[in-house]
C-alpha cells in the first residue's frame, strides 16, 4: 500500500464504530474507536503525528534508487521517534533479508537509537546477520564512547569488522583507557588527537591505518597491528 492509498486514522475509526452484528459487538467496537480517536486524531497527544499522510513509502517499488529516512524534522517526543524508528527499520529489515541484492545502510545518529532497548537489539541483530544477505550496515555517531559505554552497545563494536574513527572534541578519553584501544600506542592516540578533515584512522584485521583522503591521491601510513 503506497503512502496516498493508506487511510488516515479518523477513517479507521470512522469504520470501526459501524462494525458489528451484534449490539454487545457494535458497543466494543465503538469504545475501541473513541479510545484510538482520543490517542490519535483531533486534539489527542499522537493526533499531530499519527493522523497524517507521510511521504516516506515502505514499498519495494523502486528500491533500486537510494533511500533517505530523516527523523531531523520531528519533534523531540520520545514515543513518537520510537513509533518512526520501528516503522523504517522494519521495512529495511523486510526487504533487506527479501533478496541478495548488495546494498548499504547506513545509521547516523546511533545514540538515538540507543534510548530505545528494543531498537538497540535490532541493530546488534542487524550488523550480525544482514551481512549473509550481501548487506552492509555503518553506524556512526559522532562520539565514540556511545559505543563502548553500554555492554549491549560493545556488542555493535566488536562486531565491526571495520572502524573508522574522524577527529574526536571535547576531551576524548575513551582511547587511554577503554580496554577495547589498549592495542592503540601513544602515537595512534595522537594520531586521533590531531586528526583534520578529511582524515581518519581505519582499524580493520589486517592493520590499522591513516588515511587522508583530500590528498591527490590516498597517503596510508601503517602503524603497527590490532
């Protein structure tokens, strides 16, 4: 069903308090319309969000082109970002598994979804198993420790067979002392520490490496192993 062909919630409900045979039926029916229509049409606290068409299309139509979910323009409610997250994350995952098309996602802002136990899971699930239907998962968040801090969210990390870390602000520590760097040498921590745009530290199985790729072409300086 395409975004313009699904009903909005006041239609739902609308139908909903005419169906039954039976007069104990008709009046379950019709208390279950007015409970959803108080939570999310007219004035209700969802109402705002929930009973609306969206522009984001769940189909599988035309998924050859790339696809841009943003959450940037809704409001800071918890519950709704919830309801959004689980909204496109299920589809990515339907027609992510659907086929071995390759493909790349990629989540920005992971500390968002970290708030939410359940979505924290299907991430975890996500980097782990998409990568046997030819897919591959980036998180990125723009402070490392979101990563380590959590032991569910260490499960994200070590599970990421490639790290790539830009310049870190405000007083990173998490490189001296987390004992996920202990391998990092002092000149890996300043390394980091002086990182410029357009430079990165790249740890993969075969090394760790600096790359600075506004160069005419890519300078990689090995330092030592993982």
């Amino acid at each position: 069903m395409r975004p313009g062909e699904a009903p909005l919630i006041e239609e739902v409900v609308g139908t909903l308090a005419t169906l039954g045979d039976m007069p104990r039926v008709r009046e379950i029916a019709r208390e279950f319309a007015e409970e959803i229509a108080g939570l999310a049409t007219g004035s209700g606290p969802y109402g705002h969000f929930l009973n609306g068409h969206t522009s984001v299309d769940f189909s599988i139509a035309g998924e050859e082109q790339p696809r841009i979910f943003t959450f940037h323009e809704m409001e800071e409610d918890e519950v709704l970002i919830a309801i959004a997250y689980t909204q496109v994350l299920a589809a990515l995952m339907r027609t992510a598994l659907s086929n071995d098309t390759p493909r790349i996602i990629a989540v920005d802002e992971v500390y968002r979804m970290m708030r939410h136990p359940s979505l924290l899971k299907f991430l975890i699930n996500a980097v782990k198993t998409l990568r046997t239907r030819r897919k591959k998962v980036i998180v990125i968040d723009q402070q490392m420790r979101i990563f380590v801090s959590d032991p569910r969210a260490r499960l994200l990390f070590e599970n990421c067979p490639i790290r790539v870390i830009f310049a870190q602000r405000g007083g990173e520590d998490v490189f001296a002392h987390d004992p996920a760097f202990a391998h990092y040498t002092g000149q890996h921590r300043r390394i980091i520490a002086g990182l410029q745009r357009f430079q990165y530290l790249m740890e993969t199985d075969e090394g760790i490496f600096y790359l600075d790729s506004a160069a005419s072409r890519a300078e990689r300086f090995r330092y030592g192993h993982s």
